[in-house]
C-alpha cells in the first residue's frame, strides 16, 4: 500500500510503499476509502506545536475505511465494518478523566497520525474500541471530515453550552468551521460567521449564518457589538489576532472557546473586563466517542451537510498549499 509519510518536519510529504501492518491484540486492520485533510495534519508536518510529532510519521485523523482484520480478542466489530479512525486513537480507560466522561483529556491517550501513525495510506493499524463505527447511509467522504471536523465542533457548542436564544460567532468558516455554523444552528442559535475569504463567507450563509462577517473589511467585535454581543464565539480561525477579536465581540457572560492551534498561539485577556463581565475562556479539544457518535446520527438524519473535494493522496503536498492558500471549498478528502 501507499502511505504518505513525514521524514523530516516542515519538508514535503513523501509518498511510501509500505506493507500492511499486522493488528496487534485489541486492534483492527482498516482499508482506506477516505481520509480527510484536517489543518492539524499542517501543523503537525510543519511541526508547528510545542509537542513536536516523531518523524517518520503518517499524517492523517479522519481516516474512514473497511475494516480487514481483527487483532486477538476484538469481537465487536466484524470484518467489513465501516469505521472511522479519529484523533483519540486510544485512551486508558481508568484514569479520572477517562471515567468522568473526559477521555479526551486522559494524558496517556495515543493521538492518531500524530503519535500513530495516521490515515494519509492505503490502510491503517487503529485501536478497535475507539475506531467508531459510521452508520448505514453515510459515505466514507462525508463520514471522513465529520471525524475531527464535525466532533470537535459539535463539542465546542456544547461546552459553550449554546441555547437557542445566544447569538453565536464562528470565527473562521474552514473544515471545522462549514460544520460548526450547522451545529449552532440546530442547537438554535442566531449564527454570525466570521471569515476573510468571499466563498467562506458565501458558503456561510448558504449553510445557515444570519450575519456573516468578513474581517478583511469589518471589525468582528465591533459587527458583533452591533447587534449586542455574542454570547458565544467559537475561535476556528488560524490567526491569532482572530482570538482578540472574538473575545471583544462577547457580551457579558459571554464564552470564548478556543478550538484553533496557530503556531505560537496566545491571547492577551485584560484581567479587569473578563472579572466584571463574567466572561469564560475555555479550551476545547476533539470530543469523545460518545460526541462523535452523535454527530454520525445527526448525519444520518439528513440535518448535517458536509462540504468538501476529493483527491488523490499522491496529490498532498499540493493539497496542503490549496488549504493554506484558502482555495479549497471546506475540506478536502483523500482517496488512497
Ligand atoms: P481551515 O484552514 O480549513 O479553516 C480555517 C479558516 O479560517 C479558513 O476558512 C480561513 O479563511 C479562516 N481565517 C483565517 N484567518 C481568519 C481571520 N482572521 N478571521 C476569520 N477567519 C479566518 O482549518 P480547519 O481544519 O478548520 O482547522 C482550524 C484550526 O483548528 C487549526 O488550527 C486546527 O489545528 C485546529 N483544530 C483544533 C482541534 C481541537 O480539538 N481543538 C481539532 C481540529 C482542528
Ligand atoms: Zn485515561
Ligand atoms: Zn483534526
């Protein structure tokens, strides 16, 4: 099979032929059919965190396939289940975190294409009770983005805690972005989506936004202070002045989740404005099995569209400059 390996970080991919790995006790074998290009894959081959990934590496945590072979003692999947591979490749099951509902936080989880080797190949080794199973009627392209896109999303509206009379910022209209308009909506919410691209913006307001906002020309804060505050602003863009901006888009009460990862990330809060408005800051990392679960039912349902293209996996350095330069529609999805 053909993988897509990173051997050196910030160098260009490398296409590979490797042999299928061999599942070991507790995992699965999966056949790629789709593998999205999520911007953490970016940073991850520009080695843009203070947690830098091991090279070599394949990239790639929306990975979705058929699955092959089982390793020993996995029962409940069966060969040709359709499976999706995401960023919480495995967690520990008995710490704390993992026990209150807070997997994503269990500080000896594996990250998929990060620590693991990822879905960027003809097939790939996943931990089989973590790869979560994509229902009946949902497509591999569709299921792929849904995977890191649609899961960290969804979870970043719920710990918002996003109601249907809040007024909603989605600051950046990306991959992670084209769903969260979605989930806001259906959770009820007055949509403002933020973005400094004409098609984002149109797609934006295809998809549901109220307000869209293009930051090239307006300041967010200000629109949002228009129309008197958000309530919420969820931080998807990758630009750091879009986290400044978002938070002075808040009203009172307001919450600020942080999703992106910018190279370098940080935000400046003035102490005295954050105590008197009671103004939350959070962090928001993927969202657990359970999370993602959900996502796939809404999709199922008909009530999620996901935008995105689809390429050739030996097209992905040329993909990566695409999702850079901001000329791919929502996400990009690689067929091995
Ligand atoms: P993307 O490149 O598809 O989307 C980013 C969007 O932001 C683009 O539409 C771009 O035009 C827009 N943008 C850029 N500058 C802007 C600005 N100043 N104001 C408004 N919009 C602006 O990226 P993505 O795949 O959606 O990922 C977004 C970020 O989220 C990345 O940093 C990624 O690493 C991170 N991420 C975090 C998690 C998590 O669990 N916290 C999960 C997945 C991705
Ligand atoms: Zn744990
Ligand atoms: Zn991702």
């Amino acid at each position: 099979m053909r993988a897509a390996v990173v051997r050196e970080l910030g160098a260009p991919v490398v296409l590979e032929d490797r042999v299928d790995p061999e599942p070991a006790p507790g995992q699965i074998l999966v056949r790629m059919e789709a593998s999205g290009l999520c911007h953490t894959d970016i940073h991850a081959v520009h080695g843009d965190w203070p947690v830098r990934p091991h090279p070599p590496f394949v990239p790639g945590h929306e990975g979705v396939g058929l699955v092959e072979k089982l390793g020993l003692g996995v029962t409940h999947l069966e060969i040709g289940d359709r499976v999706a591979v995401p960023w919480l490749g495995w967690a520990c099951g008995r710490c704390q975190h993992c026990l209150t509902g807070w997997e994503t936080l269990c500080l000896k989880q594996q990250n998929t294409g990060y620590g693991v080797d990822g879905g960027w190949a003809g097939s790939m080794l996943a931990w089989a009770d973590f790869a979560a199973r994509v229902p009946d009627g949902v497509t591999a392209a569709e299921a792929a983005p849904l995977t890191c896109a649609g899961v960290t999303t969804y979870k970043a509206l719920k710990v918002a805690g996003v109601g249907p009379t809040d007024l909603v910022a989605i600051s950046g209209v990306g991959g992670l972005g084209h769903l969260a308009v979605q989930y806001a909506k259906i959770a009820g919410a007055t949509v403002a989506a933020i973005d400094i691209t004409d098609e984002k913006l149109e797609l934006a307001r295809e998809l549901g936004a109220d307000i869209v906002i293009d930051a090239r020309t307006d300041d967010p804060a200000k629109v949002l202070q228009e129309h008197g505050g958000a309530d919420a602003a969820i931080g998807l863009a990758v630009d750091n002045a879009s986290f400044a901006a978002a938070y002075a888009g808040l009203r009172r009460g307001g919450r600020l989740v942080l999703v992106a990862l910018p190279a370098q990330g940080t935000i400046d809060i003035p102490v005295f404005e954050t105590v008197l408005n009671g103004t939350s800051v959070i962090g928001s990392i993927v969202g657990t099995r359970a999370d993602l679960a959900e996502v796939f039912a809404l999709h199922a349902a008909g009530r999620t569209r996901v935008i995105y293209e689809t390429r050739p996996l030996s097209t992905v350095n040329e993909a990566i400059q695409d999702v850079l330069a901001g000329t791919v529609k929502a996400r990009i999805v690689f067929t091995p």
